[in-house]
C-alpha cells in the first residue's frame, strides 16, 4: 500500500465521526452569525459563511457539501482546482462518502478565491471560480480581464478589492487610499465587476482592533457607494474568520471566511 492510499484510508474511517462534529460547528458558527446579526439589526440572509477548507481532506469539503453548504474558500489556486476534479467526479460518478446516507446529496461548490493570487495562475483559476477575494493590483485585475475575454466566459468574473485596513507593512492589500483610484480604473476594464472589498484584521485577540479594520473598510465601502465609483454589484463586504467573525457581521459584514472553528477541535 502506498502512503496515498493509508492517508486515504485513515481520511475515510475517520468520516462518520468527523460528520457529527462537522454539522454540530456549522450550526454553532451559524447560531453565532444569527445572535450578531439580532445585536446589530440585521437580516442573518445577507451574511454568507464561506466554509474555508484550505486545510482539510477532500472527504471533508464532500461532507459539508453533503449538509447542503455550497460556499467554500481555499487559498491557493492548484487546490482548489485539484480538489475541485475530484469533487466533480464523485459527485457526477456517485460515489458516496463511507458512511453518508444515500439521500444525502451533494450540492455543487460554489468557489471563492481567497489568498494571494498571482497572474500566471489566473488561467487555471477561472473556469471554476466563483468570486475572487483577493484583488490588489491593477495588473491583476487586468490579467484576469484580458484572460475572462480568452476564455469567452459568460459573466463578468466578480472580484473583491483587498484592503490593508491594518496597515501592517507585511500584509497583501491596496492601501486605504489607494481603494477610489484603483476601483476607477478597475471599473474600465469590461470582463471583471467590483463585488465589494475585502479585508483581513490583524492576528490578535484584541476585538477593539480587529473591529477597528472592518468599521474602516465599511467607512470606504460606503464612500465608494456615494460617489457611485462602481455598479450595482457593488455589494459585499468580505471579513472576519474564526477569530472575529462575529464582530464583523455586526460592522457590516456580509460574507465571512471561517475555516478553524468549522473544522478543529475545540469549544469556542
Ligand atoms: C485561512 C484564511 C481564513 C480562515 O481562517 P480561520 O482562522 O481558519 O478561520 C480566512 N481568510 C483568509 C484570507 C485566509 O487565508
């Protein structure tokens, strides 16, 4: 036997339990999505959790398909696309999960972008993406607009600007004052829309700084809005992950990338 195949193995024994513990996060991530959004008056509709699965099996993503959960995240684009194939032929070949019910259907990923992408794998990427989070340069938006053309694909690729509300030196992101100039000049290009912005907080457990960095991104957002910068799918504000979602659907949030609360063991 190889080393694939004992991975393999011990990925598929490990289901059933992993299926429990799986549906009982999920449904606590979205209790706690439900009670931030009754904090702040909102509609938990318009929040869309995006189940990050950069660090999980495949058996895994199949799972959460399986409890009808379409919005997935990775970071990188090689697998997304190699997860993504087999996904596709198990769903298409029916192949169950070992010990999935026979009702329990997959439904289809939808696919967000969420890590630094670079433009020689934007080909790759577009064929099975559903939105692209991580746009910070011109010439990558440009990239992905002259390769959407290539492709002759149908709609507009929706894409989020990332922003660097933490202004640390080492992180991905245009630079709060940046954002109005490069959505202009993003706004000419014909294949790709501005679906929103996007940004990360910092890693800390202060909620004072991380509430900081998404009540600024919604101060930009809304300073986009009214100088109507961009279209009508201009909509979405992308942020908060496991540390600090919930103070992030109450500044506003309506889509969060949460992978470890949904997929490690612990009690939060
Ligand atoms: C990994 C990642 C997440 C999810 O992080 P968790 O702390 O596991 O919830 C969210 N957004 C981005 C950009 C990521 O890379």
């Amino acid at each position: 036997m190889t080393d694939m195949d004992n991975t393999r193995e011990r990925a598929s024994a490990m289901i059933p339990d992993l299926r429990d513990k799986i549906e009982r996060n999920l449904k606590k991530v979205k209790d706690n999505i439900a009670d931030a959004c009754a904090r702040s008056h909102r509609d938990p509709d318009e929040v869309q959790l995006i189940a990050v699965t950069k660090t999980v099996d495949t058996n895994v993503i199949r799972a959460i398909l399986e409890f009808g959960h379409a919005h997935v995240g990775e970071s990188r684009v090689q697998e997304m696309v190699q997860r993504n194939a087999m996904i596709k032929e198990a769903i298409q070949r029916r192949i169950a999960l070992p010990g999935s019910a026979p009702e329990n259907r997959p439904v289809a990923p939808i696919w967000h972008m969420i890590g630094h992408l670079q433009r020689n794998k934007v080909r790759q990427l577009l064929p099975i993406v559903k939105y692209i989070h991580s746009v910070d340069s011109l010439r990558l938006a440009e990239e992905i607009n002259t390769t959407a053309a290539r492709l002759g694909l149908n709609d507009k690729v929706n894409i989020f600007l990332q922003v660097n509300t933490s202004q640390e030196r080492q992180k991905y992101g245009l630079a709060v004052g940046a954002v109005a100039a490069m959505a202009e000049q993003v706004e000419t290009l014909p294949n790709v829309r501005i679906a929103g912005l996007m940004t990360m907080a910092p890693l800390t457990e202060d909620k004072d700084v991380c509430r900081f960095c998404f009540a600024r991104l919604r101060e930009i957002f809304e300073e986009l809005r009214g100088e109507k910068i961009c279209g009508p799918g201009f909509r979405h504000l992308s942020m908060g992950m496991s540390q600090d979602y919930e103070v992030a659907v109450e500044e506003g949030a309506t889509m969060v990338r949460v992978g470890s609360a949904l997929f490690e063991n612990r009690d939060q």
